[in-house]
C-alpha cells in the first residue's frame, strides 16, 4: 500500500532528523545562563506539547466533518491522529516533570495548565478506551466525533491557561502576540524541532490511517 | 560551561533518552502492528 510506504519513509526520515535535532540542541545551541542544560528540555518539551494539541485539534475538526459529511476518512483519520497524540502527549508528560525538578524543585504541582494538559492526555485516553469498547461502527464513530469535539474546545483553555490563572508554568515565548523573546539560535533550534515532530505526526498518522485500511480489508475478506 | 551556571545535564539528558525511547519505540510498535493488520 502506497500509504503506508510513505508513511514508513516519512517516519523514518523523521527519526534521522530527530537525531540532527539532537546533536543540534545538545551541541551547537548556548546554555541558559540561569536554568543551565535543563533548559535544553524545551526543544522537546514544548514541540511535543504543540504537537499533542495540534493532534487533539485535527480529532475535533475531523468530527465535525464526519458529522457534517458521514465521511468514514474522517473517523479514520480522527482514531489516527488521537493515538499519535497520545504518544505525543506522553511525551510532553514526561519532559515537563524531568524539567520541573531542577527549576521548580518538584516534578509536579496542580496549578491549571498541569492539571489540563493530563486532562488533554486523558480525554486522548478516553477517546481510545471509547473506540475500543463500543462495537457498532456507526455508534463508535459519532461517540468519538463527539469526544474529540470536546477535546477540540479543550484546546484554548490550556493555551491560555497561563494567563487566566496564577500558574508556576512559563508564559508563551514564541506563540503570543508580539515578537519571540527568545534568542536566535535558541528560535532556530526550536522552530527546527517543531519541524521534525510535525513530519514524525504525519508519518504517524499516515502509517497507522493506512493500519486501519487494512483492518478494514481483512474484516471484509 | 561558564562559572555559576547550574550543573543539571544529567535531567537534560534524561529528558532526550525518555523522548527518543517513546517515538522510536512508538515508530517500531506501529511499523510491527502494520505487518500483521
């Protein structure tokens, strides 16, 4: 299946720039002066974060469009894009804490923006225990467009979390209103990142879209 | 590393091992799951 080659080819692509990313952060991007190497967490911290959202974004408008359009791709692509954005999410979920600990002193506090990128982690969860326990296809997909509706409003609330609440977590430094404060290389090294966990997502999401074709293909053989 | 800069490499690169150990491990797992659909 073409899909899932180029899926394949993307993803691995992608892993062999993720290791550029690596060397680039690791070696040719400037410690912070105050937070020191920890700070280097943030150029996988906060792609991976963005992705997670973007994902989360991609199953709410699939939703709506299947509602609309009673499209199966769009159910497809919305059971894709939540189960790589739980990888996703496990990964921010990981890096903040490891971040945390050095410059908070704690691996985890309950402010607002904490507390509702776990809620984000498990509404991706929900939405996978719900595909897996309702057996009607039909059913299963309108629940799911449902959930991912939700997740969809969810979105704006964590992204300005930061502002509407007392919160340990930094403010946007990059997506916000006015310029990035963040130097030029370190932007670069970011922006670089963010590239490389965009192409992972859609060699994902492409490889586990094309794993559902052939689900489909050997339930109607 | 310039005099006073906190020393907490060993956090930065635990936070890389965890992140390359998830996407490639999640990159392996769907590349196996897509050889038996």
């Amino acid at each position: 299946m073409k899909l899932l080659q180029t899926g394949r080819w993307i993803t691995a692509v992608g892993l062999v720039l993720l290791a550029g990313v690596y060397v680039r952060a690791l070696a040719f991007t400037p410690v912070e002066r105050f937070q020191g190497p920890a700070q280097k967490i943030y150029y996988v911290h906060v792609p991976s974060a963005v992705v997670s959202m973007m994902a989360m974004g991609l199953v709410g408008l699939a939703g709506i469009l299947f509602l609309l359009l009673k499209d199966q791709r769009f159910d497809r692509f919305g059971e894709a894009s939540a189960e790589v954005g739980t990888a996703f999410s496990v990964v921010m979920l990981t890096t903040g804490p490891i971040w945390a600990k050095p410059i908070w002193g704690t691996w985890w506090t309950w402010d607002a923006r904490l507390t509702l990128t776990l809620f984000l982690f498990l509404l991706f969860l929900g939405y996978l225990l719900l595909r897996g326990a309702v057996t009607d296809p039909g059913l299963r997909a309108r629940y799911s467009a449902v959930l991912g509706i939700c997740g969809l409003v969810l979105l704006p609330f964590i992204h300005l979390s930061v502002y509407l609440f007392r919160t340990l977590h930094p403010q946007p430094i990059v997506l916000k209103p006015s310029a990035p404060s963040l130097p030029g290389e370190m932007l670069v090294t970011l922006l670089v990142s963010f590239l490389v966990f965009v192409l992972l997502y859609v060699g994902f999401v492409m490889q586990r879209y094309a794993l559902s074709l052939l689900r489909e293909e050997a339930a109607h053989a | 590393m310039p005099e006073g800069v906190p020393q907490n490499s060993a956090f930065m690169i635990a936070a890389y091992v965890v992140t390359a150990v998830i996407l490639v491990g999640y990159a392996v797992i769907l590349y196996r799951r897509t050889l038996k659909p």
